[in-house]
C-alpha cells in the first residue's frame, strides 16, 4: 500500500493475491488469495480472515466495508464425476458476507459468474455471467432480483453507479452496456 509516498507493508499471508479492494475511503483493505478472503484495517493494523475457502476469485465491497460480495469455486466430490468433461465438475458460489453481522449468506450456485460487483450500500449485488447475463440480487432480502440478458458473450467485468441506480457490464462480445436498476432494463450499448 503507498501512503504518502511510502510503501506500507500491511500484513503477510500465503498464498497469491487475487484481488485486491479498497473500502470506507481507503481505510480498510479486502483481498483475495487462492486460499482466503481476507480483511484489514489500515490504520490502526488490525486483520483477519474472513472466508477461509480456496477458490475466490472475484471479490467487491460497499463503501464503507460492511458489506463482501464474492465469487468462489467449489469443486464437488469425486462422487460428481462429469463424463463430458472427465473429471469432477465444479461450481460458482456467489455470496454475500455481512461483517457487522458476522455473516456470509450463498446468494446463488446456479450460475456460472465471472466477475461480481456491490452497490455502495451493499443493497444490490450484481454478478456477471459466462452465457453473457447479468444476475442482481438483493443484498438485504438476499433474493434475485433480475436477470439482465443482452450480451452474446461471457460478461468479464462489471460494476455499479455510486449512486446505486445505473450498471455498467463489459463483455467478450466488444460491448459495454449499462443498466438501469431501477426498470432492470437496459439504457444504452456502446460497441468497441
């Protein structure tokens, strides 16, 4: 971290880095590794490991580091072996972790997300898709709330408005789109 033109060690973990976010205005420090989710107050130092589960590969935060929005892979027993594919098959986890409330909630494991992002108040999570959707849920009911079609290709990056009312998703297919949250609808496309 550079604070003043300094580089701060904050803490050391095993593992490599996946993503990285800064929350409540830089004060405190969200990363993934591939094999934890991991939490860190800045100033003063203070850590801790919030998800210890290999797998997390996608992480977003509200601003003020309340709420986690995450993506994991979850290999699934042998017992699961997939002939297709010749091997156990896995699935995407997408959930939501509370840290006031010390809660992690599995929000969905039917979709196979790409990338996730959260609203600044941790009121709607959005995930964006392999088959070129875009899932919201409800970060307070926890509930889907819509399925944004429109992209022909893998959706690889996304992310919402600071006001919470607008969404931008970035796919394999040369597009941008955003959405609007509040008619679940889209409101322009912009090709590459």
């Amino acid at each position: 971290v550079v604070e003043c033109d300094q580089v701060l060690p904050i803490a050391r973990y095993p593992g490599n880095a996946i993503q990285v976010r800064f929350a409540s205005q830089g004060e405190n420090l969200v990363w993934a590794t591939d094999q934890a989710l991991h939490f860190q107050a800045v100033k003063p130092k203070a850590n801790a490991t919030l998800v210890k589960q290999p797998g997390i590969f996608q992480i977003s935060t509200s601003r003020d580091g309340r709420f986690l929005a995450y993506a994991q892979i979850k290999k699934l027993y042998a017992s699961d072996y997939d002939e297709a594919i010749g091997r156990a098959s896995s699935k995407t986890v997408i959930a939501l972790l509370d840290r006031e409330k010390d809660l992690s909630v599995s929000l969905s494991e039917k979709i196979e997300a790409t990338c996730v992002a959260i609203s600044e108040d941790g009121s709607v999570l959005l995930a964006g898709c392999e088959d070129g959707t875009v899932h919201a849920f409800s970060g307070r009911s926890r509930r889907e709330l819509a399925v944004l079609a429109g992209h022909t290709e893998e959706v690889s990056a996304i992310c919402v408005s600071g006001d919470g009312l607008s969404a931008v998703s970035g796919s394999r297919d040369g597009s941008l789109r955003t959405w609007n949250l509040a008619s679940w609808s889209v409101a322009a496309v912009l090709s590459l």
